[in-house]
C-alpha cells in the first residue's frame, strides 16, 4: 500500500497500529511510533536542544506545520543537524510501523504533520531500510523475545570486554525495564537500541528475567518437555541453568 501511495503522489497519513507515515506527494516525511522515542526526545535528551526551545517551536510554528523550519531560522538548531536527526527519528519509526503483523492498514487523504517537511524520503528507500534492519536483527540474534520484554543484564566472563555505551544500557537492564523503555531514558533510536540489546544477548551479557526454578539435585525440571523445535533462548538457558546446579 505504501507503495502504490507512493505512485499516485498521495498526501496524507498512512496509519497502522505500530505507527504513522506521513505522505507529501508520494514522499515520506516524517514517522512516528509509540515504540520509538520522537525527534522531540532524540534532541532534548543529549541536552543538544532545550525542552524549552522544542516547546516553544512546536507553540509557535505548530499550527503552520513549520516546527523543523522555525527550529534552523531561531538558530537553535543547524539546518544539517536537524536533517540527520530528523531522518534518524523518520527510519526509526518506520521500521515499527511497517512491521509484520501491525495490524490494518489505512490511510487519511490530506492529514499533515505538525513537524513539517525537513528532508524527505522515497518510499521505496523506507521499505528496503526497514527490511534490511529486519534482516540485520535476525543475523545478530534470531530471537525476538529481548525486543520487547524486559531484559536484565549478567555479568560479564572473565576477560570480557564492555563499551562505555554498552555499559550505559546495562545499567538499565534490571529486569523491568523493555528495550523500548531503555531507547526512551538514554534518548536513542530504538531499532539502534534493540541491535545492541541482541548483540548484548549474543555474548551473554542480557537476558530476559528467568523465572524462579526449583529442582531435586539431579533431576531435570518438568517444564523441559515442553522444549519445541523453535525454542525460547530464555527457556534454553533456564534448562542450562538447572542442569549446572544439578550437577
């Protein structure tokens, strides 16, 4: 569907339960989504801009749907700083409102955005973007139970290496806080948030809460017969867990 906008020029705002898409003729302008922090959270959580100056922006140009425009003409922001935020906040969103499974698609003729047009994107460019994070996800670490549910850190083996901007999210990886939760507090991207949360979990250093396991010394839990041909890391690791304390 968004393609076929794409080709009939539309204007307006194509809306799935995962997000929006803002449309300019045929042109992506913006995107927003509740699992992704906005433009808004992305330049005032670095303290790059003021919330102040974002409120004042947004008071003053959001009716003329020129918030982008006022921010650069108020000097408060560089006329390319903005684009590369605005571009970072536009691919973010996206990816969550074109993910299998968001439910119906539709689309309001005529609907703008308060942010107005700051660089806009073909629509074919959003796809491939979108599929090709799809696929990047997949390739660091096939299990999507850490996307969304809380995660909470491990330590780290002997020898083993953490980055300061590792470090920063393992912080917040207590067990209640989602990946999602965490892209909101730190102010990133949240895709770039989830790709660190999956590598995190491919050396060992993030996992979903395991839930309490009680065993006989040398016995295996019976929940293990339920393991399936596609199973659950955390399931995994719960049975790695009990078999070592087993022993």
């Amino acid at each position: 569907m968004l393609l076929r906008l794409a080709d009939e020029r539309a204007t307006g705002a194509l809306l799935r339960d995962h997000g929006t898409l803002y449309l300019v003729d045929g042109l992506v302008v913006h995107a927003e989504s509740p699992s992704a922090p906005g433009i808004d959270v992305l330049l005032t959580a670095g303290g790059r801009l003021a919330r102040s100056g974002w409120e004042e922006a947004v008071d003053q140009a959001g009716a003329r749907r020129e918030v982008g425009r006022y921010l650069v003409d108020s000097g408060r922001i560089g006329g390319g700083e903005l684009e590369i935020c605005h571009l970072g906040a536009l691919f973010d969103a996206a990816f969550f409102a074109l993910a299998p499974g968001s439910g119906p698609t539709r689309f309001r003729y005529g609907v703008a955005h308060w942010m107005g047009t700051v660089r806009p994107v073909a629509a074919a460019a959003v796809e491939r973007e979108t599929l090709r994070r799809r696929e990047l996800l997949d390739q660091v670490w096939p299990y999507a139970a850490v996307d969304t549910a809380p995660v909470v850190a491990r330590g780290p083996a002997p020898g083993q290496l953490v980055t300061r901007r590792q470090r920063a999210l393992l912080e917040l990886a207590d067990g209640v806080r989602t990946p999602a939760a965490i892209a909101w507090t730190l102010g990133r991207p949240a895709f770039h948030t989830l790709l660190d949360v999956r590598r995190l979990a491919a050396a060992g250093l993030v996992d979903t809460p395991d839930e309490p396991v009680t065993t006989s010394p040398g016995t295996v839990p019976s929940w293990v017969a339920t393991l399936s041909a596609d199973p659950d890391i955390a399931l995994l690791r719960r049975l790695r867990d009990a078999l070592e304390a087993s022993l």
